[in-house]
C-alpha cells in the first residue's frame, strides 16, 4: 500500500510538472542563444557607461537586468545546467555577482570594464555550445533524463531514509505523516512554480531570495532530524530484548519534523524542477517526445532509489543503518546551507567575497565564497562535535546498561595446575 502511494505521487509529480510546463511558459522571441548574449552584451556596455557617471547604483540596476531579464527569465541558466553543467552556470552567475562587486568598490574603469568583458566572454563561449549542438533525440533525453534525476534525486534520498527509519524504528504506522507531507509539497511546488515563473525582471532577486529562505529552513530541520536520529543508534543497540525497537514511542513533535523535513526536500526540488522543464521545452524544437521519455524514465530510476533504500535499510543492522542515516541528512544538510547562500548571493541579500583555488561543485553545494565555505565549515565543526557528544553519551549508556543487566564480565579464575 504505501509502495503504491509512493510511485502514485512521483506519477503525479510527472502529471503536474507536464501539465504546468505547456501552459504556463512562453518562449521568447529569440531564435539562438547568442541573439540573447547580443542583448546583454548591449545591456553590459550600458552598465558601463552609467558606472562612468558615477551612479554605481543604476550600473549595478543594470547588471541585473542582464541576469534577471535574460539569464535566468528566458532559460539561459537552466539551459547550461541542463546541457552543459551546474558548475559552469554557477561560474557565469558569480561572474555576475563579481562585475557588481567591482563597481560597489569603485573600482577603476579598466577592472569594472574587464570584469564586464569576462561575463560577456562566458555567456558568448556558452552561446556558441549551445547553439552549436544539433538537436538530438538523445541529447534532448539525456537532457530531460538528466533534470529529473539531479533535481529529484536528493528529494528521494531524504524521503526515503525517513521512511526507512521510522519503519526501521517500529514505527511503520508513523509513516503516513511523511508521505502527506511528500504530497502537499508537491501541490505547494505548483503553486510556487507559478509565482516565480510570473515574477519580472524588476522583482527576480525575490526569486533568488524565497529559494534560498527556503534551503536554510531545511537545513535546520535536517540537521535537528539528523541530530535525533543519531541519538537513537546506541539505544537502538542496546534494547534488542524489545525486539529491535527503539525504546518508547516517537513523540508527535518529532513526527512533524519528520514530515517537515520530507515536504522541504520535496518542496525546494519541486518547483526547479517545473522551471527547468519549462526551458527544456522551450529550448526543444521537435523532440517534444524524448522530454516525456526522459522525464518518465528518470522517475522510474528515482522509484528504484527509493525501494532499494526502503528494502535494503530493512537487512541492516540497527546502529549502522541509524548512523549512516543520519549522517546522510547532516552531509545534506552542510551542502544546502552552501546552496541556499548562493540563492541569497544571488538576490543581492549577501555579499560574495571570492576565494581563489577552488572550483564550484554544484551537486556538493560547494562554492568558491566565504560567505559559502565559513558557514559550512561551522557547520561541519557542529557536527563533528555533536557526534563527539553523542560517543560520550553512548559510553555512559552502554556502562548503565551493563551495570542494570548484571551484564559485567566475570573476573578470570586462576589457572589450575595439576598437583
């Protein structure tokens, strides 16, 4: 039964985003990517010249007009994510952000029109790829493929541990708590997907914002979940004669954070992924059809996901499985909080200082700012301490458990030897 709601709302999931994508996503009225690169390449010399005036302000207005109104609002952005890479379309938006920055320093002409030049140079290069590529029927598979897997994949890790603990746990009946949250998020991804697709040029930081709000609120959850669960494994371990359950029943608090938890992944990956099938379908000139097949296989890829984690969870013992859970969800949690810094960066909410040496890694959450690298890093530090805690706890756990059982281990005799 609850296999069946699982693979009824991925196949609702599927209806939704197919649905929205047709309707509710106009192509612009460019025929090749660089015809939209000629525009921003405009837009940039114009930032240039207001910064000469000495109104950094309206320089930096324009700037944003070029990723606002053309990067992002015509698909450009999620056309390289999806046939290029994640790490190159976060290369061309800090390049944004850094064009911005210069001008905010003042910076001499040369540096602010360098940087400029470098965005113009990065969307011409991306351009080029693009429109070079002859359409495919594969391409545009391995496009749509490609989208429903990245974007859904984390959803489905999340989701599907948490199902698998609590039914792990003895607490099977719990889990329709988690699945309706799944659901909800689903219509709630609906509903935000129309509101970011209507926002214009002029209010996209909103977009950039309310995504990043939202990232920063799963970390949270993500990491007090994670927390808990870990608390669990030592007692899990140390309460087998209830027949592998853990002790007490899980309290209703803990159960909407579960539920929580599992709409927040759903809901953060729900609406991207309308927004990039919208481009994808936008960007496709006739394999319409290889979008649905790549879309319909992709969510047969994130069904299987789900089962082997459902199933195989079940043969493993306790206090692995809890631990490995629960580091799972604090591994996530330190990649949203990157991702989620990011989204704000990107709605001029938080400031991008760039650290050289290191490359963006999209997937991770990783990304070459101190404003992204120091919060993980606490993070990180939060977590290693917490498990340190816990290891501490689990010691005295186990020393009371011994001393309550009478389980002590018996002092060695002497060894006898013949007379």
């Amino acid at each position: 039964m609850r296999m069946r709601k699982t693979v009824a709302s991925i196949i609702l999931m599927v209806v939704v985003i197919g649905v929205f994508s047709i309707t509710a996503f106009a192509a612009g009225d460019h025929e090749t990517w660089n015809e939209v690169v000629d525009e921003m390449e405009a837009i940039a010399d114009e930032a240039y010249d207001i910064y000469l005036t000495g109104d950094i302000q309206a320089a930096k207005d324009k700037v944003d007009v070029a990723y606002y109104g053309y990067y992002e609002k015509l698909g450009f952005e999620k056309t390289v994510m999806a046939y290029i890479s994640g790490n190159r379309a976060a290369t061309v938006e800090y390049q944004f952000s850094y064009a911005k920055k210069a001008m905010t320093a003042g910076s001499p002409k040369d540096e602010v029109r360098a940087s400029l030049d470098e965005l113009v140079a990065l969307l011409r290069e991306d351009a080029n790829r693009l429109d070079g590529k002859k359409e495919s029927a594969v391409g545009v598979f391995l496009g749509s493929l490609l989208i429903i897997t990245r974007e859904g994949f984390e959803a489905i890790i999340i989701v599907g541990a948490i199902i698998a603990y609590l039914i792990k746990s003895g607490n099977k009946e719990k889990t329709r708590a988690v699945y309706w949250g799944s659901l909800i998020a689903l219509g709630a991804s609906v509903v935000m997907a129309i509101i970011l697709n209507s926002l214009s040029a002029a209010s996209g930081a909103n977009q950039e914002i309310i995504e990043g709000v939202t990232m920063l609120i799963a970390v949270v959850v993500l990491f007090y979940v994670s927390n808990w669960m870990v608390g669990k494994a030592e007692s899990a371990q140390w309460t087998r004669y209830i027949e592998g359950k853990v002790q007490g029943s899980i309290a209703t608090g803990s159960v909407f954070s579960l539920a929580f938890a599992a709409f927040l992944a759903v809901f953060r990956e729900g609406a991207e992924t309308i927004l990039f099938y919208q481009a994808l379908l936008a960007g496709t000139q006739t394999y319409f059809n290889m979008v649905w097949i790549g879309l319909a296989v992709g969510c047969v890829a994130l069904v299987v996901i789900y089962l082997l984690i459902r199933f195989l969870s079940i043969k493993l013992p306790l206090k692995p499985f809890f631990l490995g859970t629960s580091i799972l969800l604090f591994a996530m949690s330190i990649s949203f909080v990157g991702s989620g810094i990011k989204e704000l960066q990107e709605g001029n909410l938080i400031g991008v200082t760039p650290v050289s040496g290191i490359s963006s890694i999209d997937i991770l959450g990783v990304y070459p700012t101190l404003e992204t690298l120091i919060p993980q890093a606490v993070l990180l530090a939060v977590t290693i301490a917490m498990f340190v805690i816990q290891i501490k706890k689990w010691k005295k756990a186990r020393a009371l458990n011994a001393a309550v059982s009478g389980d002590v281990e018996e002092p060695q005799q002497p060894e006898h030897k013949g007379l």
